[in-house]
C-alpha cells in the first residue's frame, strides 16, 4: 500500500479519536467524578486515596504502567488478530484484566461502590473494542488488496452484527460486575477452544475437504514456492455470482458457495456475544467461517476483520456516546501506536505459516484463557498463576 494510502488512514485514525474525546469528555467525565465522590476516602481496600497519583482514567491510585508496555501489547494484539482474524480482542482484554491490573483494582469497588465497580467493567469492554477496531481497519484494507477477503461474506457477516452490537450495550451498560464479566469471558474462549480443537481431529478435518484443497493451493504458491511455471488459475478471491438465496466464490480455483441468511443470523449472534464481553468478535468468526462456512484460514481473517470493524464501529459508538462509558485516552492512544505496527506485521508474516499452526496457536491461547478465566469469575481465583 502507497504512502499516500496509509497518509489518509492515519488523518481519519486521528480525526475520529481526537472527535471522540472532544465529544465525550463533559459526560464522561461527570458520570466517573460522580462515581469517585461516592467511593470511601482513604488507604483501605475498596477506597480511593485523594492523595495518590492518577492512575487508569485519571482515578487516584488506580493502576498505571509505563507507555512503552502498553505498545508492546498493543503490537502482540494487533500481531495476533491480523494474523489469524481473531483473538484481538482476547488478547486486549488479558492486558487490561491482568497484565496492567485493573480487574483486580476494579473488584476492590465490589462491595464499597458497586457502581464504579461496573463503570470499570465497560470502561475495560470499550478500551478492548477500541484496539481492536485499529487492527480490524488495517487488516481488512491489508487482505482485500492481498484478495484474501470475502466481501460478499463479510458484509453480510457485518449487517447482521450491527444490530447485536447495538442492543447488548444499551441493555448491559452499568449492570455488569467485574467478577461475572470475568468469568462469563472465560466461558465462551473455552467453549471456542473445544471447536477448534474438533476441527483438529480426523473428523473435523474430513469435514473441510474443499477448504483444504484451497489452503493448500495458497500454501503451494506463497510458503512452499513450488518450482514451474506461471500459475494455471486465477489467485486470490473472485465473486463468480450473487444471489438472494445463493453467492458463489472461488479462491485459487476452488468454489465455495453460501446462503446470505445464515452469516447474517450468525454476524447478530457473534456481535451480541462479542459486544457483551467487550472484544470484537473475530474468536467467534473464526469457528464459523471454518466450521459453518468451511473456509480456508486463509481468507478467513481478511473476512472476519471487516465484519469485526462495523461491529466494533457501532458497539463502541453505542457504549460511549448512549451509555456514556469512561475510558482512558493515554492508556488507548498508547496501545492503539502498537496495533498499527502490528496490524502490518501480521498479513506479511501469517502466509509464511502453514494453517494448521495457525489454528494450533489459536487453540492453546483459548484454552489458557478459558480455563483461568473461568475459574477465577466465578471461583474466585485462577487455576493458572499470573492470571
């Protein structure tokens, strides 16, 4: 992509995130000072201490971690999405929940302050979708011009999901705590974990013949550089047909087909799901796009990241801009300078790993999430040190 191109990216990046704290700055504000007047004053657990540095959102004694650690996550976040059309938004929340502490900050409000310990729940749901919705931006723009994106596919994946990212934030909003947000999160990585790793197993893969004769084309022509002559079809994403009931595809000479309906019903589920948790939905798209649609991964995370973006562009209009949700700029603005190098590191690494390590990758991080975060919700502590 020419400069110019990734000129014109970067103004509109700057332009919506300057335009968002302009405009959300008196009401957010009032509703976090609002909440911070009524918390106990003082040193204690589930208290805030006037005399403490600022922290996350500017709260005295609230976590905070030098800028550098937030871009370097920022950069792994945004690795990991673009390379695999999914896990983003897992990914963001782990640094927000655990790597930078503010989940267990947050859970001291439980009982002195219920209403910040909420607010600091969708604060955490919003600061993900924001890293997410960067990376999402990139990646789609990065895979369509490799022709590794489904447009027909994404779109209807995208206008299903506007109307899911749209009610679970105005149903959710302020009611959350962060004990169930944690362990509700854990839950649905784990039971994403299991299809993934079904889709591992004998059965699972014999299910995909036609998606692994595209991978493999795909493999043969840009990781194991086969040797001859010019290629004998045509490469990357061709819409051969579109229809109400029926639209055809073809990637590297192999056709697939779909029925609208069902990735519309599938884009309203996953958004709904995604929005609640507050990530962007890609670990969800994912499994559908290759178990329901039987994708190649391939083309599967150029896909997913356009559904992810309209998803993540109405979610988090609707978290900050009608429920007025508070976040922390710096602490965004720091990590979105990492997703932004690695949005660009991804689609140029992932073609030079072959797809069953991508989805091995994908499986363990499910499963390490999952697991700790399920336990630790609803048990009240993780079964995995350092989570």
């Amino acid at each position: 992509m020419n400069r110019k191109v990734w000129l014109i990216i970067g103004l509109a990046v700057v332009i919506a995130f300057a335009t968002t704290v302009i405009l959300s700055d008196p009401a957010h504000a009032g509703k976090l000072e609002e909440a911070i007047a009524k918390t106990p004053k003082g040193t204690g657990i589930g208290m805030i201490d006037p005399a403490a540095s600022p922290g996350f959102m500017g709260i005295p004694g609230a976590p905070k971690s030098f800028l550098l650690w937030y871009i370097l996550w920022g950069i792994w976040v945004g690795w990991i999405f673009s390379s695999v059309g999914a896990f983003g938004g897992i990914m963001a929340g782990v640094g927000h929940i655990t790597v930078f502490g503010l989940a267990d900050y947050g859970k001291t409000f439980k009982d002195t302050n219920p209403t910040l310990n909420k607010l600091l729940t969708d604060s955490i749901r919003v600061c993900n979708q924001y890293l997410v919705g960067l990376s999402a931006l990139i990646s789609s723009i990065t895979y369509w011009r490799m022709g590794r994106l489904v447009m027909p596919l994404a779109l209807c994946l995208a206008g299903g999901g506007i109307l899911g990212a749209y009610l679970i934030p105005v149903l959710t909003a302020g009611k959350i705590n962060l004990s169930s947000y944690i362990g509700y999160f854990g839950i649905v990585v784990f039971a994403v974990a299991g299809v993934l790793f079904y889709e591992t197993t004998p059965a699972g893969q014999a299910s995909r013949k036609r998606a692994k004769a595209a991978a493999k084309a795909f493999e043969d022509a840009n990781i194991h550089k086969k040797q001859g002559g010019a290629a004998t079809v045509h490469e990357g994403v061709q819409v051969k047909s579109w229809g109400l009931s029926k639209i055809v595809f073809a990637f590297y000479g192999v056709e697939f087909s779909f029925n609208p309906i069902w990735p519309i019903i599938g884009g309203f589920v996953i958004s709904a799901i995604s929005a609640f948790i507050g990530v962007g939905g890609g670990f969800l798209y994912v499994p559908f796009l290759t178990s329901v649609a039987r994708l190649p991964m391939f083309i599967v995370a150029g896909t997913s990241a356009l559904a992810v973006l309209v998803s993540m562009i109405t979610s988090i209009f609707t978290y900050m801009f009608v429920k007025s949700v508070p976040i922390d700029m710096l602490l965004i603005g720091s990590e979105l300078i990492g997703i932004f190098i690695g949005s660009l590191l991804g689609p140029a690494t992932s073609k030079y790993i072959p797809e069953v390590w991508l989805k091995r990758l994908f499986v363990v991080l499910a499963l390490y999430v999952g697991i700790g975060y399920t336990t630790k919700g609803f048990l009240g502590y993780s079964v995995f040190p350092g989570m």
